[in-house]
C-alpha cells in the first residue's frame, strides 16, 4: 500500500469536507452544487487519467531529469533548511503560474484555459473542471521551482495536497476577507471575479496562492457584490467537449 498516497488522498478529502459544511452553512451565492456533478465527475476522471500518464510519462522523468541537471541552483542555496527552500520554490513557481495563467488567455493558449471557464456554479469541488493541457502546463511553474531548490521527491504529496486544498479555498462558495492580508493572498470573492463574464473582470486576477503578482502587476479586479453574484461560465457546445476536455 501507498502510504504517501494514502494519507494525502485522505487530507484531500477531509480539506474538500470541510469546505463543503463551510458553503453549506454560510454559501457567498444561491447555486447549485449538484446540477454539473456528473458532468464533472466524469470529465474530472479523464483528465486526471490522462494528466497522470503523461506526468509518468513526461514530467516525472525526462522533464525532471532535464530540470534536475540544468535548473538547479548553487550548493549554497540547495543547502538551505528545507522550509525556507520550500517557501521560495512555492513563491517562485505562484509568480510562474501568475505567468502560465496570463499567457492562457492569449489566443494561442486559450483553448487549453477555456473549459475552466465553463463553469457556471462555482464552489470548492467545481475548480478541479480544467482540460488535461491546462493541468499539465500550471504544473510545470512549480516544478521547476522544486528542482531549483533541489525539493526531495518525498515533500511533493505534502505540496500537492497544500495546492489541491488552495484550488478547493479559491474556489469554494465563500464569501471571506482577510482584511489587508487580501494583498497578498487569493481569497474566493477574489478568483470569483475572475470567472465573472462581466467586462469589468475580463483579464483580471490571474494569481493563485498570491494576490501580490495581480497588485503588482496592474492585473487586480477588486471583488464586489456585483462581480460576486455576476453571470459565469461559457455555454460549451456538445461537439466541442472532447476538444475542450483534451485542452487542444
Ligand atoms: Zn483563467
Ligand atoms: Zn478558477
């Protein structure tokens, strides 16, 4: 048995419980949970199938062999105590998924981002809705910050986990501040605004664990009542959810 896998598989689980009595008791907007679960279940599945053959197959061998050998920074940095090298590795690859997700909405990366935008009722469970492209390139930012920082093998379930649980906190049906920590961190109403259709959040707040890229960066569309509760979520056509679902 999988230990690793076992434990992380479980705190998923209990992060996205713990989400889910927390919507329930105090939800930000009036949706419904249940209406896309099928569907995404079902899509959620084949992407995830098709993620991690090719992260056997690609990232987790030629890709970090590569990274391991060219990326790598100076001995005197790898020798660095584990949580401060963890912390930069998580900072530096939230700036490249800052990057990575910018560059998605440019028209030649948009058909790997479009089928996230598709969804209509967003709540902690409905963020994992990404095509298999979009998966893999988001992941790429991170790891090449662990091979920069020269992250053990052993860490990743404990990193997967805390970014699973961030995609269950941005998008959960909450409506939290974190007052003046609201620079600095993503908070749901924040990555809400994101998926709005309203033109006043076309192209804003792209970042994930950090707001700061978005401050930074001009990028930040200050979450409202309006933005909150605005319509989300492009119609996908029947014929298009395989293209969309591969993210090609
Ligand atoms: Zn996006
Ligand atoms: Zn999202």
């Amino acid at each position: 048995m999988n230990i690793p896998l076992l434990i992380s598989g479980s705190l998923i689980l209990a992060t996205g419980g713990f989400f889910h009595i927390l919507e329930n008791h105090r939800p930000l907007e009036d949706i419904d949970r249940k209406r896309h679960l099928k569907f995404d279940l079902t899509v959620i599945v084949i992407s995830s199938l098709i993620v991690a053959g090719l992260t056997i197959l690609l990232l987790d061998g030629v890709v970090r062999a590569w990274l391991t050998n060219n990326v790598q920074l100076f001995e005197s940095i790898t020798s660095q105590p584990l949580w401060l090298r963890i912390t930069l590795a998580l900072v530096i690859g939230d700036f490249g998924y800052y990057i990575a997700h910018r560059l998605m909405h440019t028209p030649p990366l948009w058909r790997t981002h479009v089928f996230h935008h598709s969804i209509q009722q967003i709540y902690w469970f409905s963020g994992l809705r990404t095509s298999a492209m979009n998966s893999l390139i988001i992941r790429l930012p991170y790891l090449i910050a662990m091979c920069m920082f020269a992250i053990p093998l052993s860490v990743l379930p404990l990193i997967a986990v805390c970014l699973g649980g961030v995609n269950f906190w941005v998008h959960s049906n909450l409506n939290i501040s974190l007052g003046p920590l609201n620079y600095l961190f993503i908070t749901p109403p924040f990555h809400r605004a994101h998926h709005s259709m309203s033109e006043i959040a076309i192209d804003r707040n792209f970042g994930n664990v950090l707001s700061c890229w978005d401050y930074l960066f001009g990028t930040a569309g200050k979450p409202s009542v309006e933005l909150n509760t605005s319509v989300k979520g492009f119609e996908i056509e029947p014929d298009q959810i395989l293209r969309q679902l591969v993210g090609l």
